[in-house]
C-alpha cells in the first residue's frame, strides 16, 4: 500500500529532523574528563553508553585495547594465573622503550603493575569499570616515569592526550559493539 503524499512528506520530514539532531546528540556526549596529578599520575573517565559487560570485556584485553589504540605499541599478551603477562615495545621519535608488566583483576577492573624494564623508573595503569545511570562509567589512570633523558612535563603532556585519546576510542568500540 502506497502512503499518501502528506503522510510520505511528514515521514521525511522526520527523518531529516532525526538525521540533523544525530550529530547534536552525538556532540552532547561529554567529552573524557582527563587531569594529572603532582605525583605525575594521570586519571581520564568517560561515560559509555554500552553495558558493563562489554565494556568489562574490552578493558580486560591488553592486545584489544593496543588495537583500538592504534598507537605505535607492539604488545605480545601471555597467561599468568589469574593475570596476563604484557611484554610491550614503543617506537618513538623521542625514544623507543621496552617493558614487562602484569595485568590483574582487582575491584571493578584491571591493575597493571610494571615487572622489568630499563627505559621506565616507575609505570602502573589501571582501568575502573562501574555501571552507572546511561551505561557505564571507564576511567583509566596511568602513571609512567621513564628513566631517560625527557623531562616530565612533557611526558605528563602526552600522557593526558593519550589518556583522551584512547578514552574516547575505547567508548566508540565499546558503543558500536
């Protein structure tokens, strides 16, 4: 059954509203919320509009987060009990460093602990996951202090855009399933 043309105008009319609000809606999800703090550790939460589960799933997948990522990490991911062995390498204009870590559930996420490395003084991460009213809340913290010749500010810098970054690009994964 053909619709009439007023019902076929108003139905366009629709769409083209709801085409032209996605991108509102779109822009009205808060960006991440980053800072660092004096002791150089850096803390990023978002809100995901996916499901603790899938969020939880992401996060607890070191090689999953490296790919979506897409930054210059090569990382080789290997059991541990309960954790994961991360061996990570970064190439980088700067400087390229190597480094061992393990990752372990703990609370309502992951701990990622550093074991050996001669290019970092201290290094941890951790990824908070917590259903919240609207779908979940991520927040990641890292603290990384290298032992080479770079001075912190600079490191805090690229931390917190890196922090965003991956952030916003975790929630995207996360909110197209």
């Amino acid at each position: 059954m053909q619709m009439p043309p007023a019902a076929r105008l108003l139905a366009a009319l629709t769409l083209a509203s709801a085409a032209a609000l996605a991108p509102a809606v779109a822009l009205a999800c808060p960006p991440p919320e980053v800072e660092t703090a004096d002791d150089h550790e850096t803390t990023g939460k978002v809100l995901v509009a996916a499901d603790l589960a899938t969020v939880r799933a992401i996060v607890a997948d070191p090689a999953r987060v490296a790919k979506i990522d897409s930054g210059p990490a090569q990382i080789e991911v290997s059991d541990d009990g309960a954790c994961k062995l991360i061996r990570t390498f970064i190439s980088h204009p700067v400087a390229s460093v190597r480094y061992r870590a393990r990752q372990c559930p703990k609370g309502d996420g992951f701990r990622t602990e550093l074991v050996e490395s001669d290019d970092f003084k201290a290094y941890h991460s951790e990824w908070g996951v917590r259903a919240v009213q609207g779908g979940t809340e991520l927040v990641y913290k890292v603290r990384t202090i290298p032992n080479i010749s770079v001075p912190q500010f600079l490191v805090d810098r690229q931390t917190r855009a890196a922090v965003e970054r991956l952030l916003e690009r975790v929630r995207a994964a996360a909110e197209a399933g």
